[in-house]
C-alpha cells in the first residue's frame, strides 16, 4: 500500500507541476495591448444560432458595441422555432452591421452548427473571421485585442476561454475540476509550438485568418464532428499554421450550461468524439481518474501512517492545483474544496455519454438524430 500510494503521489504531483506551469505561460487577452496598424483588416463574427431566445440579444449587442473600427456580424438562424428570428430582426433593425442568414433545410452529410457557420463564413467578407456561439458576451475591447495581438504575434489562429457566468455552487465545482482535466488530456499551452502535436480551440471565440479558414478546407473537413471548435484548431495546426490560446476572464463570458441536468445532456454530444470514438479510452480515463483524483481522498477515512501521509500530500496537491485553476475560469476558490464530488461527477457523466449514444446509435443535437456510424467516419 506504501508503494501505491508513493507512485499515487509522484504522478499526481509531475502532472500538477505540468498543468499549473502550463498554465502560467498562457497569457490573458486583457493584458495584452490593443494597438492596431494604421488600416486594421476587416473582422466578420460568424454566430451560429438555433433556439437561443434566452440569451442572445444580450450576446448580439455585446458584439455589436465592440470598437473595432471595421466590423460586420453574420447570424445565421439554423432553423429556429422560437423567438431568434424576431430577436435577430429587432437587433437588425437597430444596427445595420447585423446580418442574418436563415437555413430551413439541413442537407446531409452535416451537423447543424457546422453548416450554418460555413454558411456564415461563405457570407462574410472579412480578412479575420471570429467563430462565437450565440450566448456569449463580450467586452467592448475584446475583438481589438484579439485582432492587435493575431497581427502582432503572426498568429494564423487564436482561441479565448470564456469566464463561467453564475455558474453556482455546484457548476463551479464542476468547472473547476473540468477545465483541469480537460487541460491537462489536451496541453493547450503546447498549442503555440510549432514542434508539438497538441491544438486547440474554443467555441466561444475561434479567431481564425479568413484565407487559412478556406485553405483548411473550413468546416466541410468537419462537417460531422460534434467537437467542431477544438478540431477546426486541429485542421489548422495540421496544415502548418501557427495558432495560441488566451485566457479569456474579465473579456468573455458565457452561461455554460444552467443546471447539472442540463450539463449532462449538453457533454452527451462530443463525449466519445473527444477521444475518436473509443470505448477503452472513455474506460480507461475513468478508472485512471479513480486511481488517481478519487482513491487519495476516499483512503484519509481507511489507512493510517505512512500511507495516510501520503494520501494527504496526494489530496492537498490536487486541490492546490484546482484552486490554482479557478483564477483561470472565473469561479470561486472555495469550489475546489469539492474537486473529489466533482471528479466522481464527471466520471458519471463520461460513462453516461458514453452509454447514451450507444444505446441510441449516436447522438440527438439541436433536433436531429446524427447515426454514429456517420459521425465516426469523419476522421481528422
């Protein structure tokens, strides 16, 4: 048992020294300048939207009191049912900078997000394009300094977190933990090397050169991938374009998902297209996950000595690690005191996803049934 838990804490602590260095190399769009050349390029945000009544308006004049100088928005309205297209013909109404592109037919071969922002991309006639979703809410300075920044750093791709807005109690814990995890399965600090294999992007905010977006093939190379945000960065990488990831707190925002029902439902979609489709590596992240985030602080109730002391040392590195990446996310620091709850969350939600779209043969998003053989045959 000694040497369990000696091995426990020597890869907790390699993989916390990597993540929270990692971390800090990455740097905040707020504190970079906004200084842009004499003549900036033109700047499309492209926003695909269906069903968003709830939050949209509040996203749309975010992006519209933006001060870039040269800006234009494209929505598209990806068959909607509710109120988005009287919410889109307000807003337009207001500023003629909106413009709005309905889809009514979805052809085959896509996901609806994925099509309507190719389609919204085909429409625009920027030099930069910005890929936002259509409930996030932006600083007035946002676009400027992401834009100065891509132009002063030579970036072809630069993707921003977003902040968690209210997300409670229990969603903080989660975010906390999830956006740990989840940095540490894909480096996104390594994004910027040239020499590494790691890529990354954002739904919230994916900057992207207009002539890169077209030479990658767009998103007609992703037409069926539910994780179209970090494999439009992966296209891009690929090909050999320079790309980076900024923190986004204090810039962008955005309700991730209201409640912990609605979390569940909402990962169902990209679950197993995170790790292409294998069963064994959702099984295997679990039980690693178990080994490693859960046992330590389940074994403080069962051992005693030396290995008690190295379970604590176990436990207080991962919630050092975990309060050291609220600060990135936007929630309290006190949400990682429940990273073990969190951790046995997620776990559930992995497997979870992982059954539902099994039992169902794929998965259901934005009202249509995409079987899984389909979505497994688009491999990137």
């Amino acid at each position: 048992m000694v040497w369990l838990a000696l091995a426990s804490l020597v890869i907790v602590a390699a993989a916390m020294f990597i993540l929270v260095r990692g971390n800090r190399s990455i740097r905040f769009l707020r504190e970079l300048p906004g200084n842009l050349p004499s003549t900036p390029p033109r700047v499309s945000i492209i926003v695909a939207a269906r069903n968003e009544e709830t939050n949209l308006e509040a996203a749309l004049e975010s992006l519209l009191a933006q001060d870039y100088p040269d800006l234009e928005l494209t929505v598209v309205d990806d068959r909607s049912s509710d109120a988005t297209p009287a919410i889109l013909a307000r807003v337009q109404a207001r500023d003629a900078r909106l413009r709005v592109v309905r889809i009514d037919r979805l052809p085959a071969g896509w996901l609806g997000k994925n099509y309507a922002l190719e389609r919204g991309a085909a429409a625009a006639s920027g030099d930069i394009l910005v890929f936002a979703d259509a409930d996030v809410v932006m600083r007035a300075d946002a676009v400027r300094r992401a834009v100065a920044h891509a132009l002063a750093a030579s970036r072809d791709h630069l993707a921003v977190t977003p902040e968690m807005i209210g997300p409670g109690v229990m969603l903080g814990t989660f975010m906390s933990a999830f956006t740990m995890y989840f940095s540490l399965y894909a480096r996104p600090w390594k994004a910027s090397d040239p020499q590494s294999r790691c890529f990354i992007g954002i739904g919230a905010f994916n900057l992207v050169r207009g002539g890169v977006y077209r030479a990658v093939g767009g998103h007609a190379r992703i037409a069926m991938r539910p994780d179209d945000d970090i494999k439009l960065g992966k296209i891009i990488k690929d090909a050999g374009y320079s790309q980076e990831m900024l923190f986004g707190r204090g810039m962008i925002g955005v309700e991730w998902y209201p409640t912990i029902a609605a979390l569940a439902r909402g990962l169902e979609k990209n679950t197993l297209a995170g790790v292409e489709y294998s069963v064994a590596a959702i099984l295997a992240g679990a039980v690693a996950q178990v080994a490693l985030f859960v046992w330590p602080f389940v074994a403080l109730a069962c051992t005693w000595g030396a290995v008690f002391a190295l379970n604590a040392a176990t436990c207080v590195l991962l919630v050092a690690a975990c309060i050291d990446q609220t600060r990135y996310v936007g929630v309290s620091r006190w949400h990682a005191a429940g990273l073990p709850v969190a951790t046995v969350l997620f776990i559930w939600i992995l497997l979870r996803a992982t059954f539902v779209t099994l039992r169902n043969d794929g998965i259901n998003w934005r009202g249509t049934h995409y079987p899984l053989a389909a979505l497994k045959a688009n491999r990137v």
